[in-house]
C-alpha cells in the first residue's frame, strides 16, 4: 500500500513540475486591441475598492487607488481628468482576494485588477491583473504591495505598445508565476486526497479480520444425592 501511495505522489509531482515549467501556448494569431484604448490621451481613474484583507496594508484597500494614481501622474503618458465626461477612458482598479481550495488546502491569492472602459457605455473593453505577494513587517508588505502596483502599470504599459525596460519585463514575469508556497499547498492537497482514496480502497478490498469470540461452556449441574 505504501509503494502505491509513493507512486500517487511521484505522478502528482512530476504533473506539478510540468505544468509550472513548460512554456504558455501562444495563440498563432492575437486579436486586436481596441483602438480607444491605442488613440486615448485622457483618463479617468475609478476606486473600485477591495476586499477587508487588505486592511493589513497602510492605507488598505484604497492604498491601490492611491498608488496606481501616483504612478500615473509620475509617468505622465495620460492626462488625468476629474470627471468620466472629460476622459477617453475610465480605469477602475479594484483589491480582491479570491480563494481556492477549502479547509487546510485553500489558498487566498490577493490581486489588483484594472478594468479598462468606455466611459459613454460602460463596456469592458480590457482587463488586467497582477498578484500581490507581501509579508513580514508593516514597511515589507507595503512595499511589495508598491511593487505589485508597478507590475499592474507596466501591464497596462504592454496593452497600449510601450516598451519595458528589462528590470520591468522580469518583474511582470515573475509576479505572473505560481508562488512556491501556493504548489506546496497544492501538491500536499492533492497527495492526502489520493492517500484516503488509496487507503480506502485498500480497507474495503482487505476488511479487518473480526475477533474470534470464545463462547464459555455451561455450568455443570450440582449432582443430585
């Protein structure tokens, strides 16, 4: 039984390695870009809000809105209007932090998500995503926090055809990689999953052997006189 569960988690493994290391297919043609988002020159940017998770950040989950502004201001690609009425596009950016998994194997993976509009429909005309990876002290979380914001503006970078530096292409790279921890999580659920179904399937193929009752004899009759 053991040998057959090293071999479950041999595969479980071996799958993992595969699908985190091989190279994402790309489609042989990619559809266009919306012009409005190509041609726009004004934009109004929208606080979606966020989940309470990101309470552990200075400023919580309007320190994205915040940040993401800030930023757009520093690279002074876009002028940034105060009303939806005045822009080319609304940009929306939310704090979420979704959960897959349940019980001891759920992992949370907090992310920023920019929504790009047409502010006369509202219509989605593009999203983008980048994963938020902080911890230790309050300064480290903010700071890797930042560092997620910037991915985010470099994302959007790519979507209207600016060039990014090397250090900003690695960053991109590597925030969209599954993080070490969350595949340790996985493979450990996975495994225990196929250790009880083994380990079932073994009980109900090989029940336990039922104890062998003694049945004690009866008394003697007392001999009559």
């Amino acid at each position: 039984m053991q040998t057959h569960i090293r071999q479950s988690v041999s595969i479980v493994l071996t799958w993992l390695l595969v699908i985190s290391t091989a190279p994402a297919q790309q489609p042989s043609s990619a559809a266009p870009i919306p012009p409005q988002i190509l041609s726009a020159h004004s934009v109004f940017i929208a606080n979606g809000g966020g989940s309470t998770l990101f309470d552990a950040f200075t400023g919580g989950p309007d320190r994205a809105y915040n940040t993401f502004y800030a930023d757009l201001q520093k690279a002074n690609h876009y002028q940034l209007v105060a009303t939806p009425a005045e822009a080319d596009l609304v940009f929306e950016i939310r704090a979420i932090a979704p959960t897959s998994g349940s019980g001891d194997t759920a992992v949370t993976t907090p992310q920023l998500v920019l929504d790009i509009k047409d502010p006369k429909t509202s219509v989605t005309l593009w999203t983008t995503r980048a994963n938020v990876r902080a911890f230790g002290t309050q300064s480290r979380r903010d700071q890797g926090f930042d560092s997620s914001v910037d991915v985010l503006v470099s994302k959007l970078a790519q979507v209207t055809g600016q060039l990014l530096t090397p250090q900003e292409a690695k960053a991109v790279h590597d925030n969209s990689r599954l993080p070490t921890a969350a595949k340790v999580l996985i493979v450990v659920g996975i495994a225990a999953g196929l250790s009880l179904g083994i380990y079932g399937a073994y009980r109900v193929s090989h029940p336990p052997a039922l104890p062998t009752l003694s049945v004690p004899s009866p008394p003697m009759p007392w001999p009559l006189p």
